[in-house]
C-alpha cells in the first residue's frame, strides 16, 4: 500500500472518530451477559444508545434518580469522550510522522523525521542537543528489512565522552540494570575549542530488528546509550513508530 493509500485510510479513520463521540455498544446481548452488566454500565450504553453528543449525554446522565449510578455513568462517559480524544489525536499524529518519512532507492530505504531534544543535566550545566531518528533498508531479493536508530549528541565538557553501548529500557524506564548492546559508531568530532572545553558532536546507531519494532509500536519504547561515565535516553513514541512503519515495509 503506498502512503497516499495509507493518508487516505487514517484520514477517514479520524472522521469516522470525529462523527461520533463515543463507540455505540452492542444491543444484542443475552440474558447472562445483561446480568453480568453493573447498573451504571447499563445506563451508560442505553445513553449511548441514543446516538447524541455529549453534553446532551450528560444531561441525560443527571435525570438518573441513583446519584451513586448517575455519578458513575457521568465519570465513564466523561472517560469514553476522553479516549475518543487520545484515540483521534493519536491518529492524527501517525498521519503526520508517516508523511515525514522518506523513501529513497527505489523504496528500499526509508528515513523517519528527526526528533530533537534539549536536555541540561544541572542548573549551571549548558544543554545538550539530542538528536534521533529511525532508518530503515529493505532487501531487494527477499524484502526482509531491518531498522536503525540514529543518534548524535552534543555537549560541551572538557573532553569527549566516547559512546560505546546502548541498553534498552524495562517499562518503567529504567535503563541501568539492563543488559549492554554494541553500537555503531559513525563519527565523532570536536569544534568551538577554548582552553578548558570544547563542543563535542558523537553520532552513533544500533540495530533494530522488523519484529523489535512491530512487538513494540504499541507502546514504543525507551533506549539509553551510555558513556563511561554518561548515559542519553531517549523515548520513541507508540505514533511514531506507527507512522515509519506505515511506510517503511
């Protein structure tokens, strides 16, 4: 599918959000499953039922005689119209990380946007520039592909840091107890030198394997590269790697 295809499918995805604002439940329920049914989830899918916005939902909602059920129908109402609103601005965003990724080589390599960050690691310290972006290059024979991610960093210290590992992170967003992963080291280089610092510029990339990617766009996830004595993580975002990987396969 080529990516006016997939632009068109998000994009009619997102009206069809913006029709209505909240999923309609199903009506053909049995009696064991109506019994298994709380009150307050009761009411709310015959609300919902009535197909009207949502304010005029919370006005139904308040005509409830319980005020413990009517106070719980107004809070999950409350909650579907605000997963609605995540669901559409989610949406949104893998439409626009999905227009910014570039194909090249007969579509056999494929570079997402660039995410930058600035980072201070102390109140007197002067800020970092980070850098990261994920590449991809497809087979032509079989069309395996595999992924990069590339990250440069700048500081300014009085000597380079040297990159040499990258770990991934648990869901938590630690990273220190992790196990370490060889990188790839691209360049590395010194500029605006004076006598006790210089601006530091290291740009590296691991190895990201289709299958890591895809197990993982749900969520996204998190990686730190590390120096001896520095470590830089940086948190790839569930629409991002939605938006690459629409085009990037």
């Amino acid at each position: 599918m080529n990516i006016k295809k997939i632009l068109l499918v998000l994009s009619l995805s997102l009206s069809l959000i913006s029709c209505s604002s909240v999923n309609l439940p199903s009506v053909n329920l049995s009696a064991l499953e109506l019994s298994a049914i709380s009150p307050s989830d009761l009411q709310t899918d015959k609300i919902l039922a009535l197909g009207l916005s949502h304010d005029q939902n919370l006005v139904e909602a308040r005509k409830i005689a319980d005020p413990n059920i009517a106070s719980a129908v107004i809070k999950e109402l409350n909650n579907r119209i605000l997963e609605d609103e995540n669901n559409r601005i989610e949406l949104e965003n893998v439409v626009k990380y999905a227009e910014m990724v570039k194909a090249s080589d007969n579509n056999l390599k494929f570079v997402g946007t660039q995410i930058s960050e600035k980072k201070s690691r102390n109140i007197v310290g002067k800020d970092e520039n980070q850098n990261y972006f994920l590449i991809g290059l497809k087979d032509k024979n079989n069309s395996s592909i595999h992924h990069k991610i590339n990250f440069s960093i700048t500081y300014n210290l009085d000597a380079m840091r040297s990159y040499s590992s990258a770990s991934f992170c648990d869901k938590w967003q630690g990273c220190e107890n992790e196990d370490l992963i060889n990188i790839s080291l691209i360049s590395s280089k010194a500029s605006g030198c004076n006598a006790s610092t210089c601006n530091y510029t290291e740009v590296m990339e691991l190895d990201l394997s289709d299958d890591f990617l895809r197990s993982n766009m749900e969520e996204g996830f998190s990686i730190s590269f590390n120096s001896k004595k520095y470590s830089n993580k940086v948190i790839i975002p569930s629409s991002y790697i939605k938006g690459y990987l629409m085009v990037a396969n």
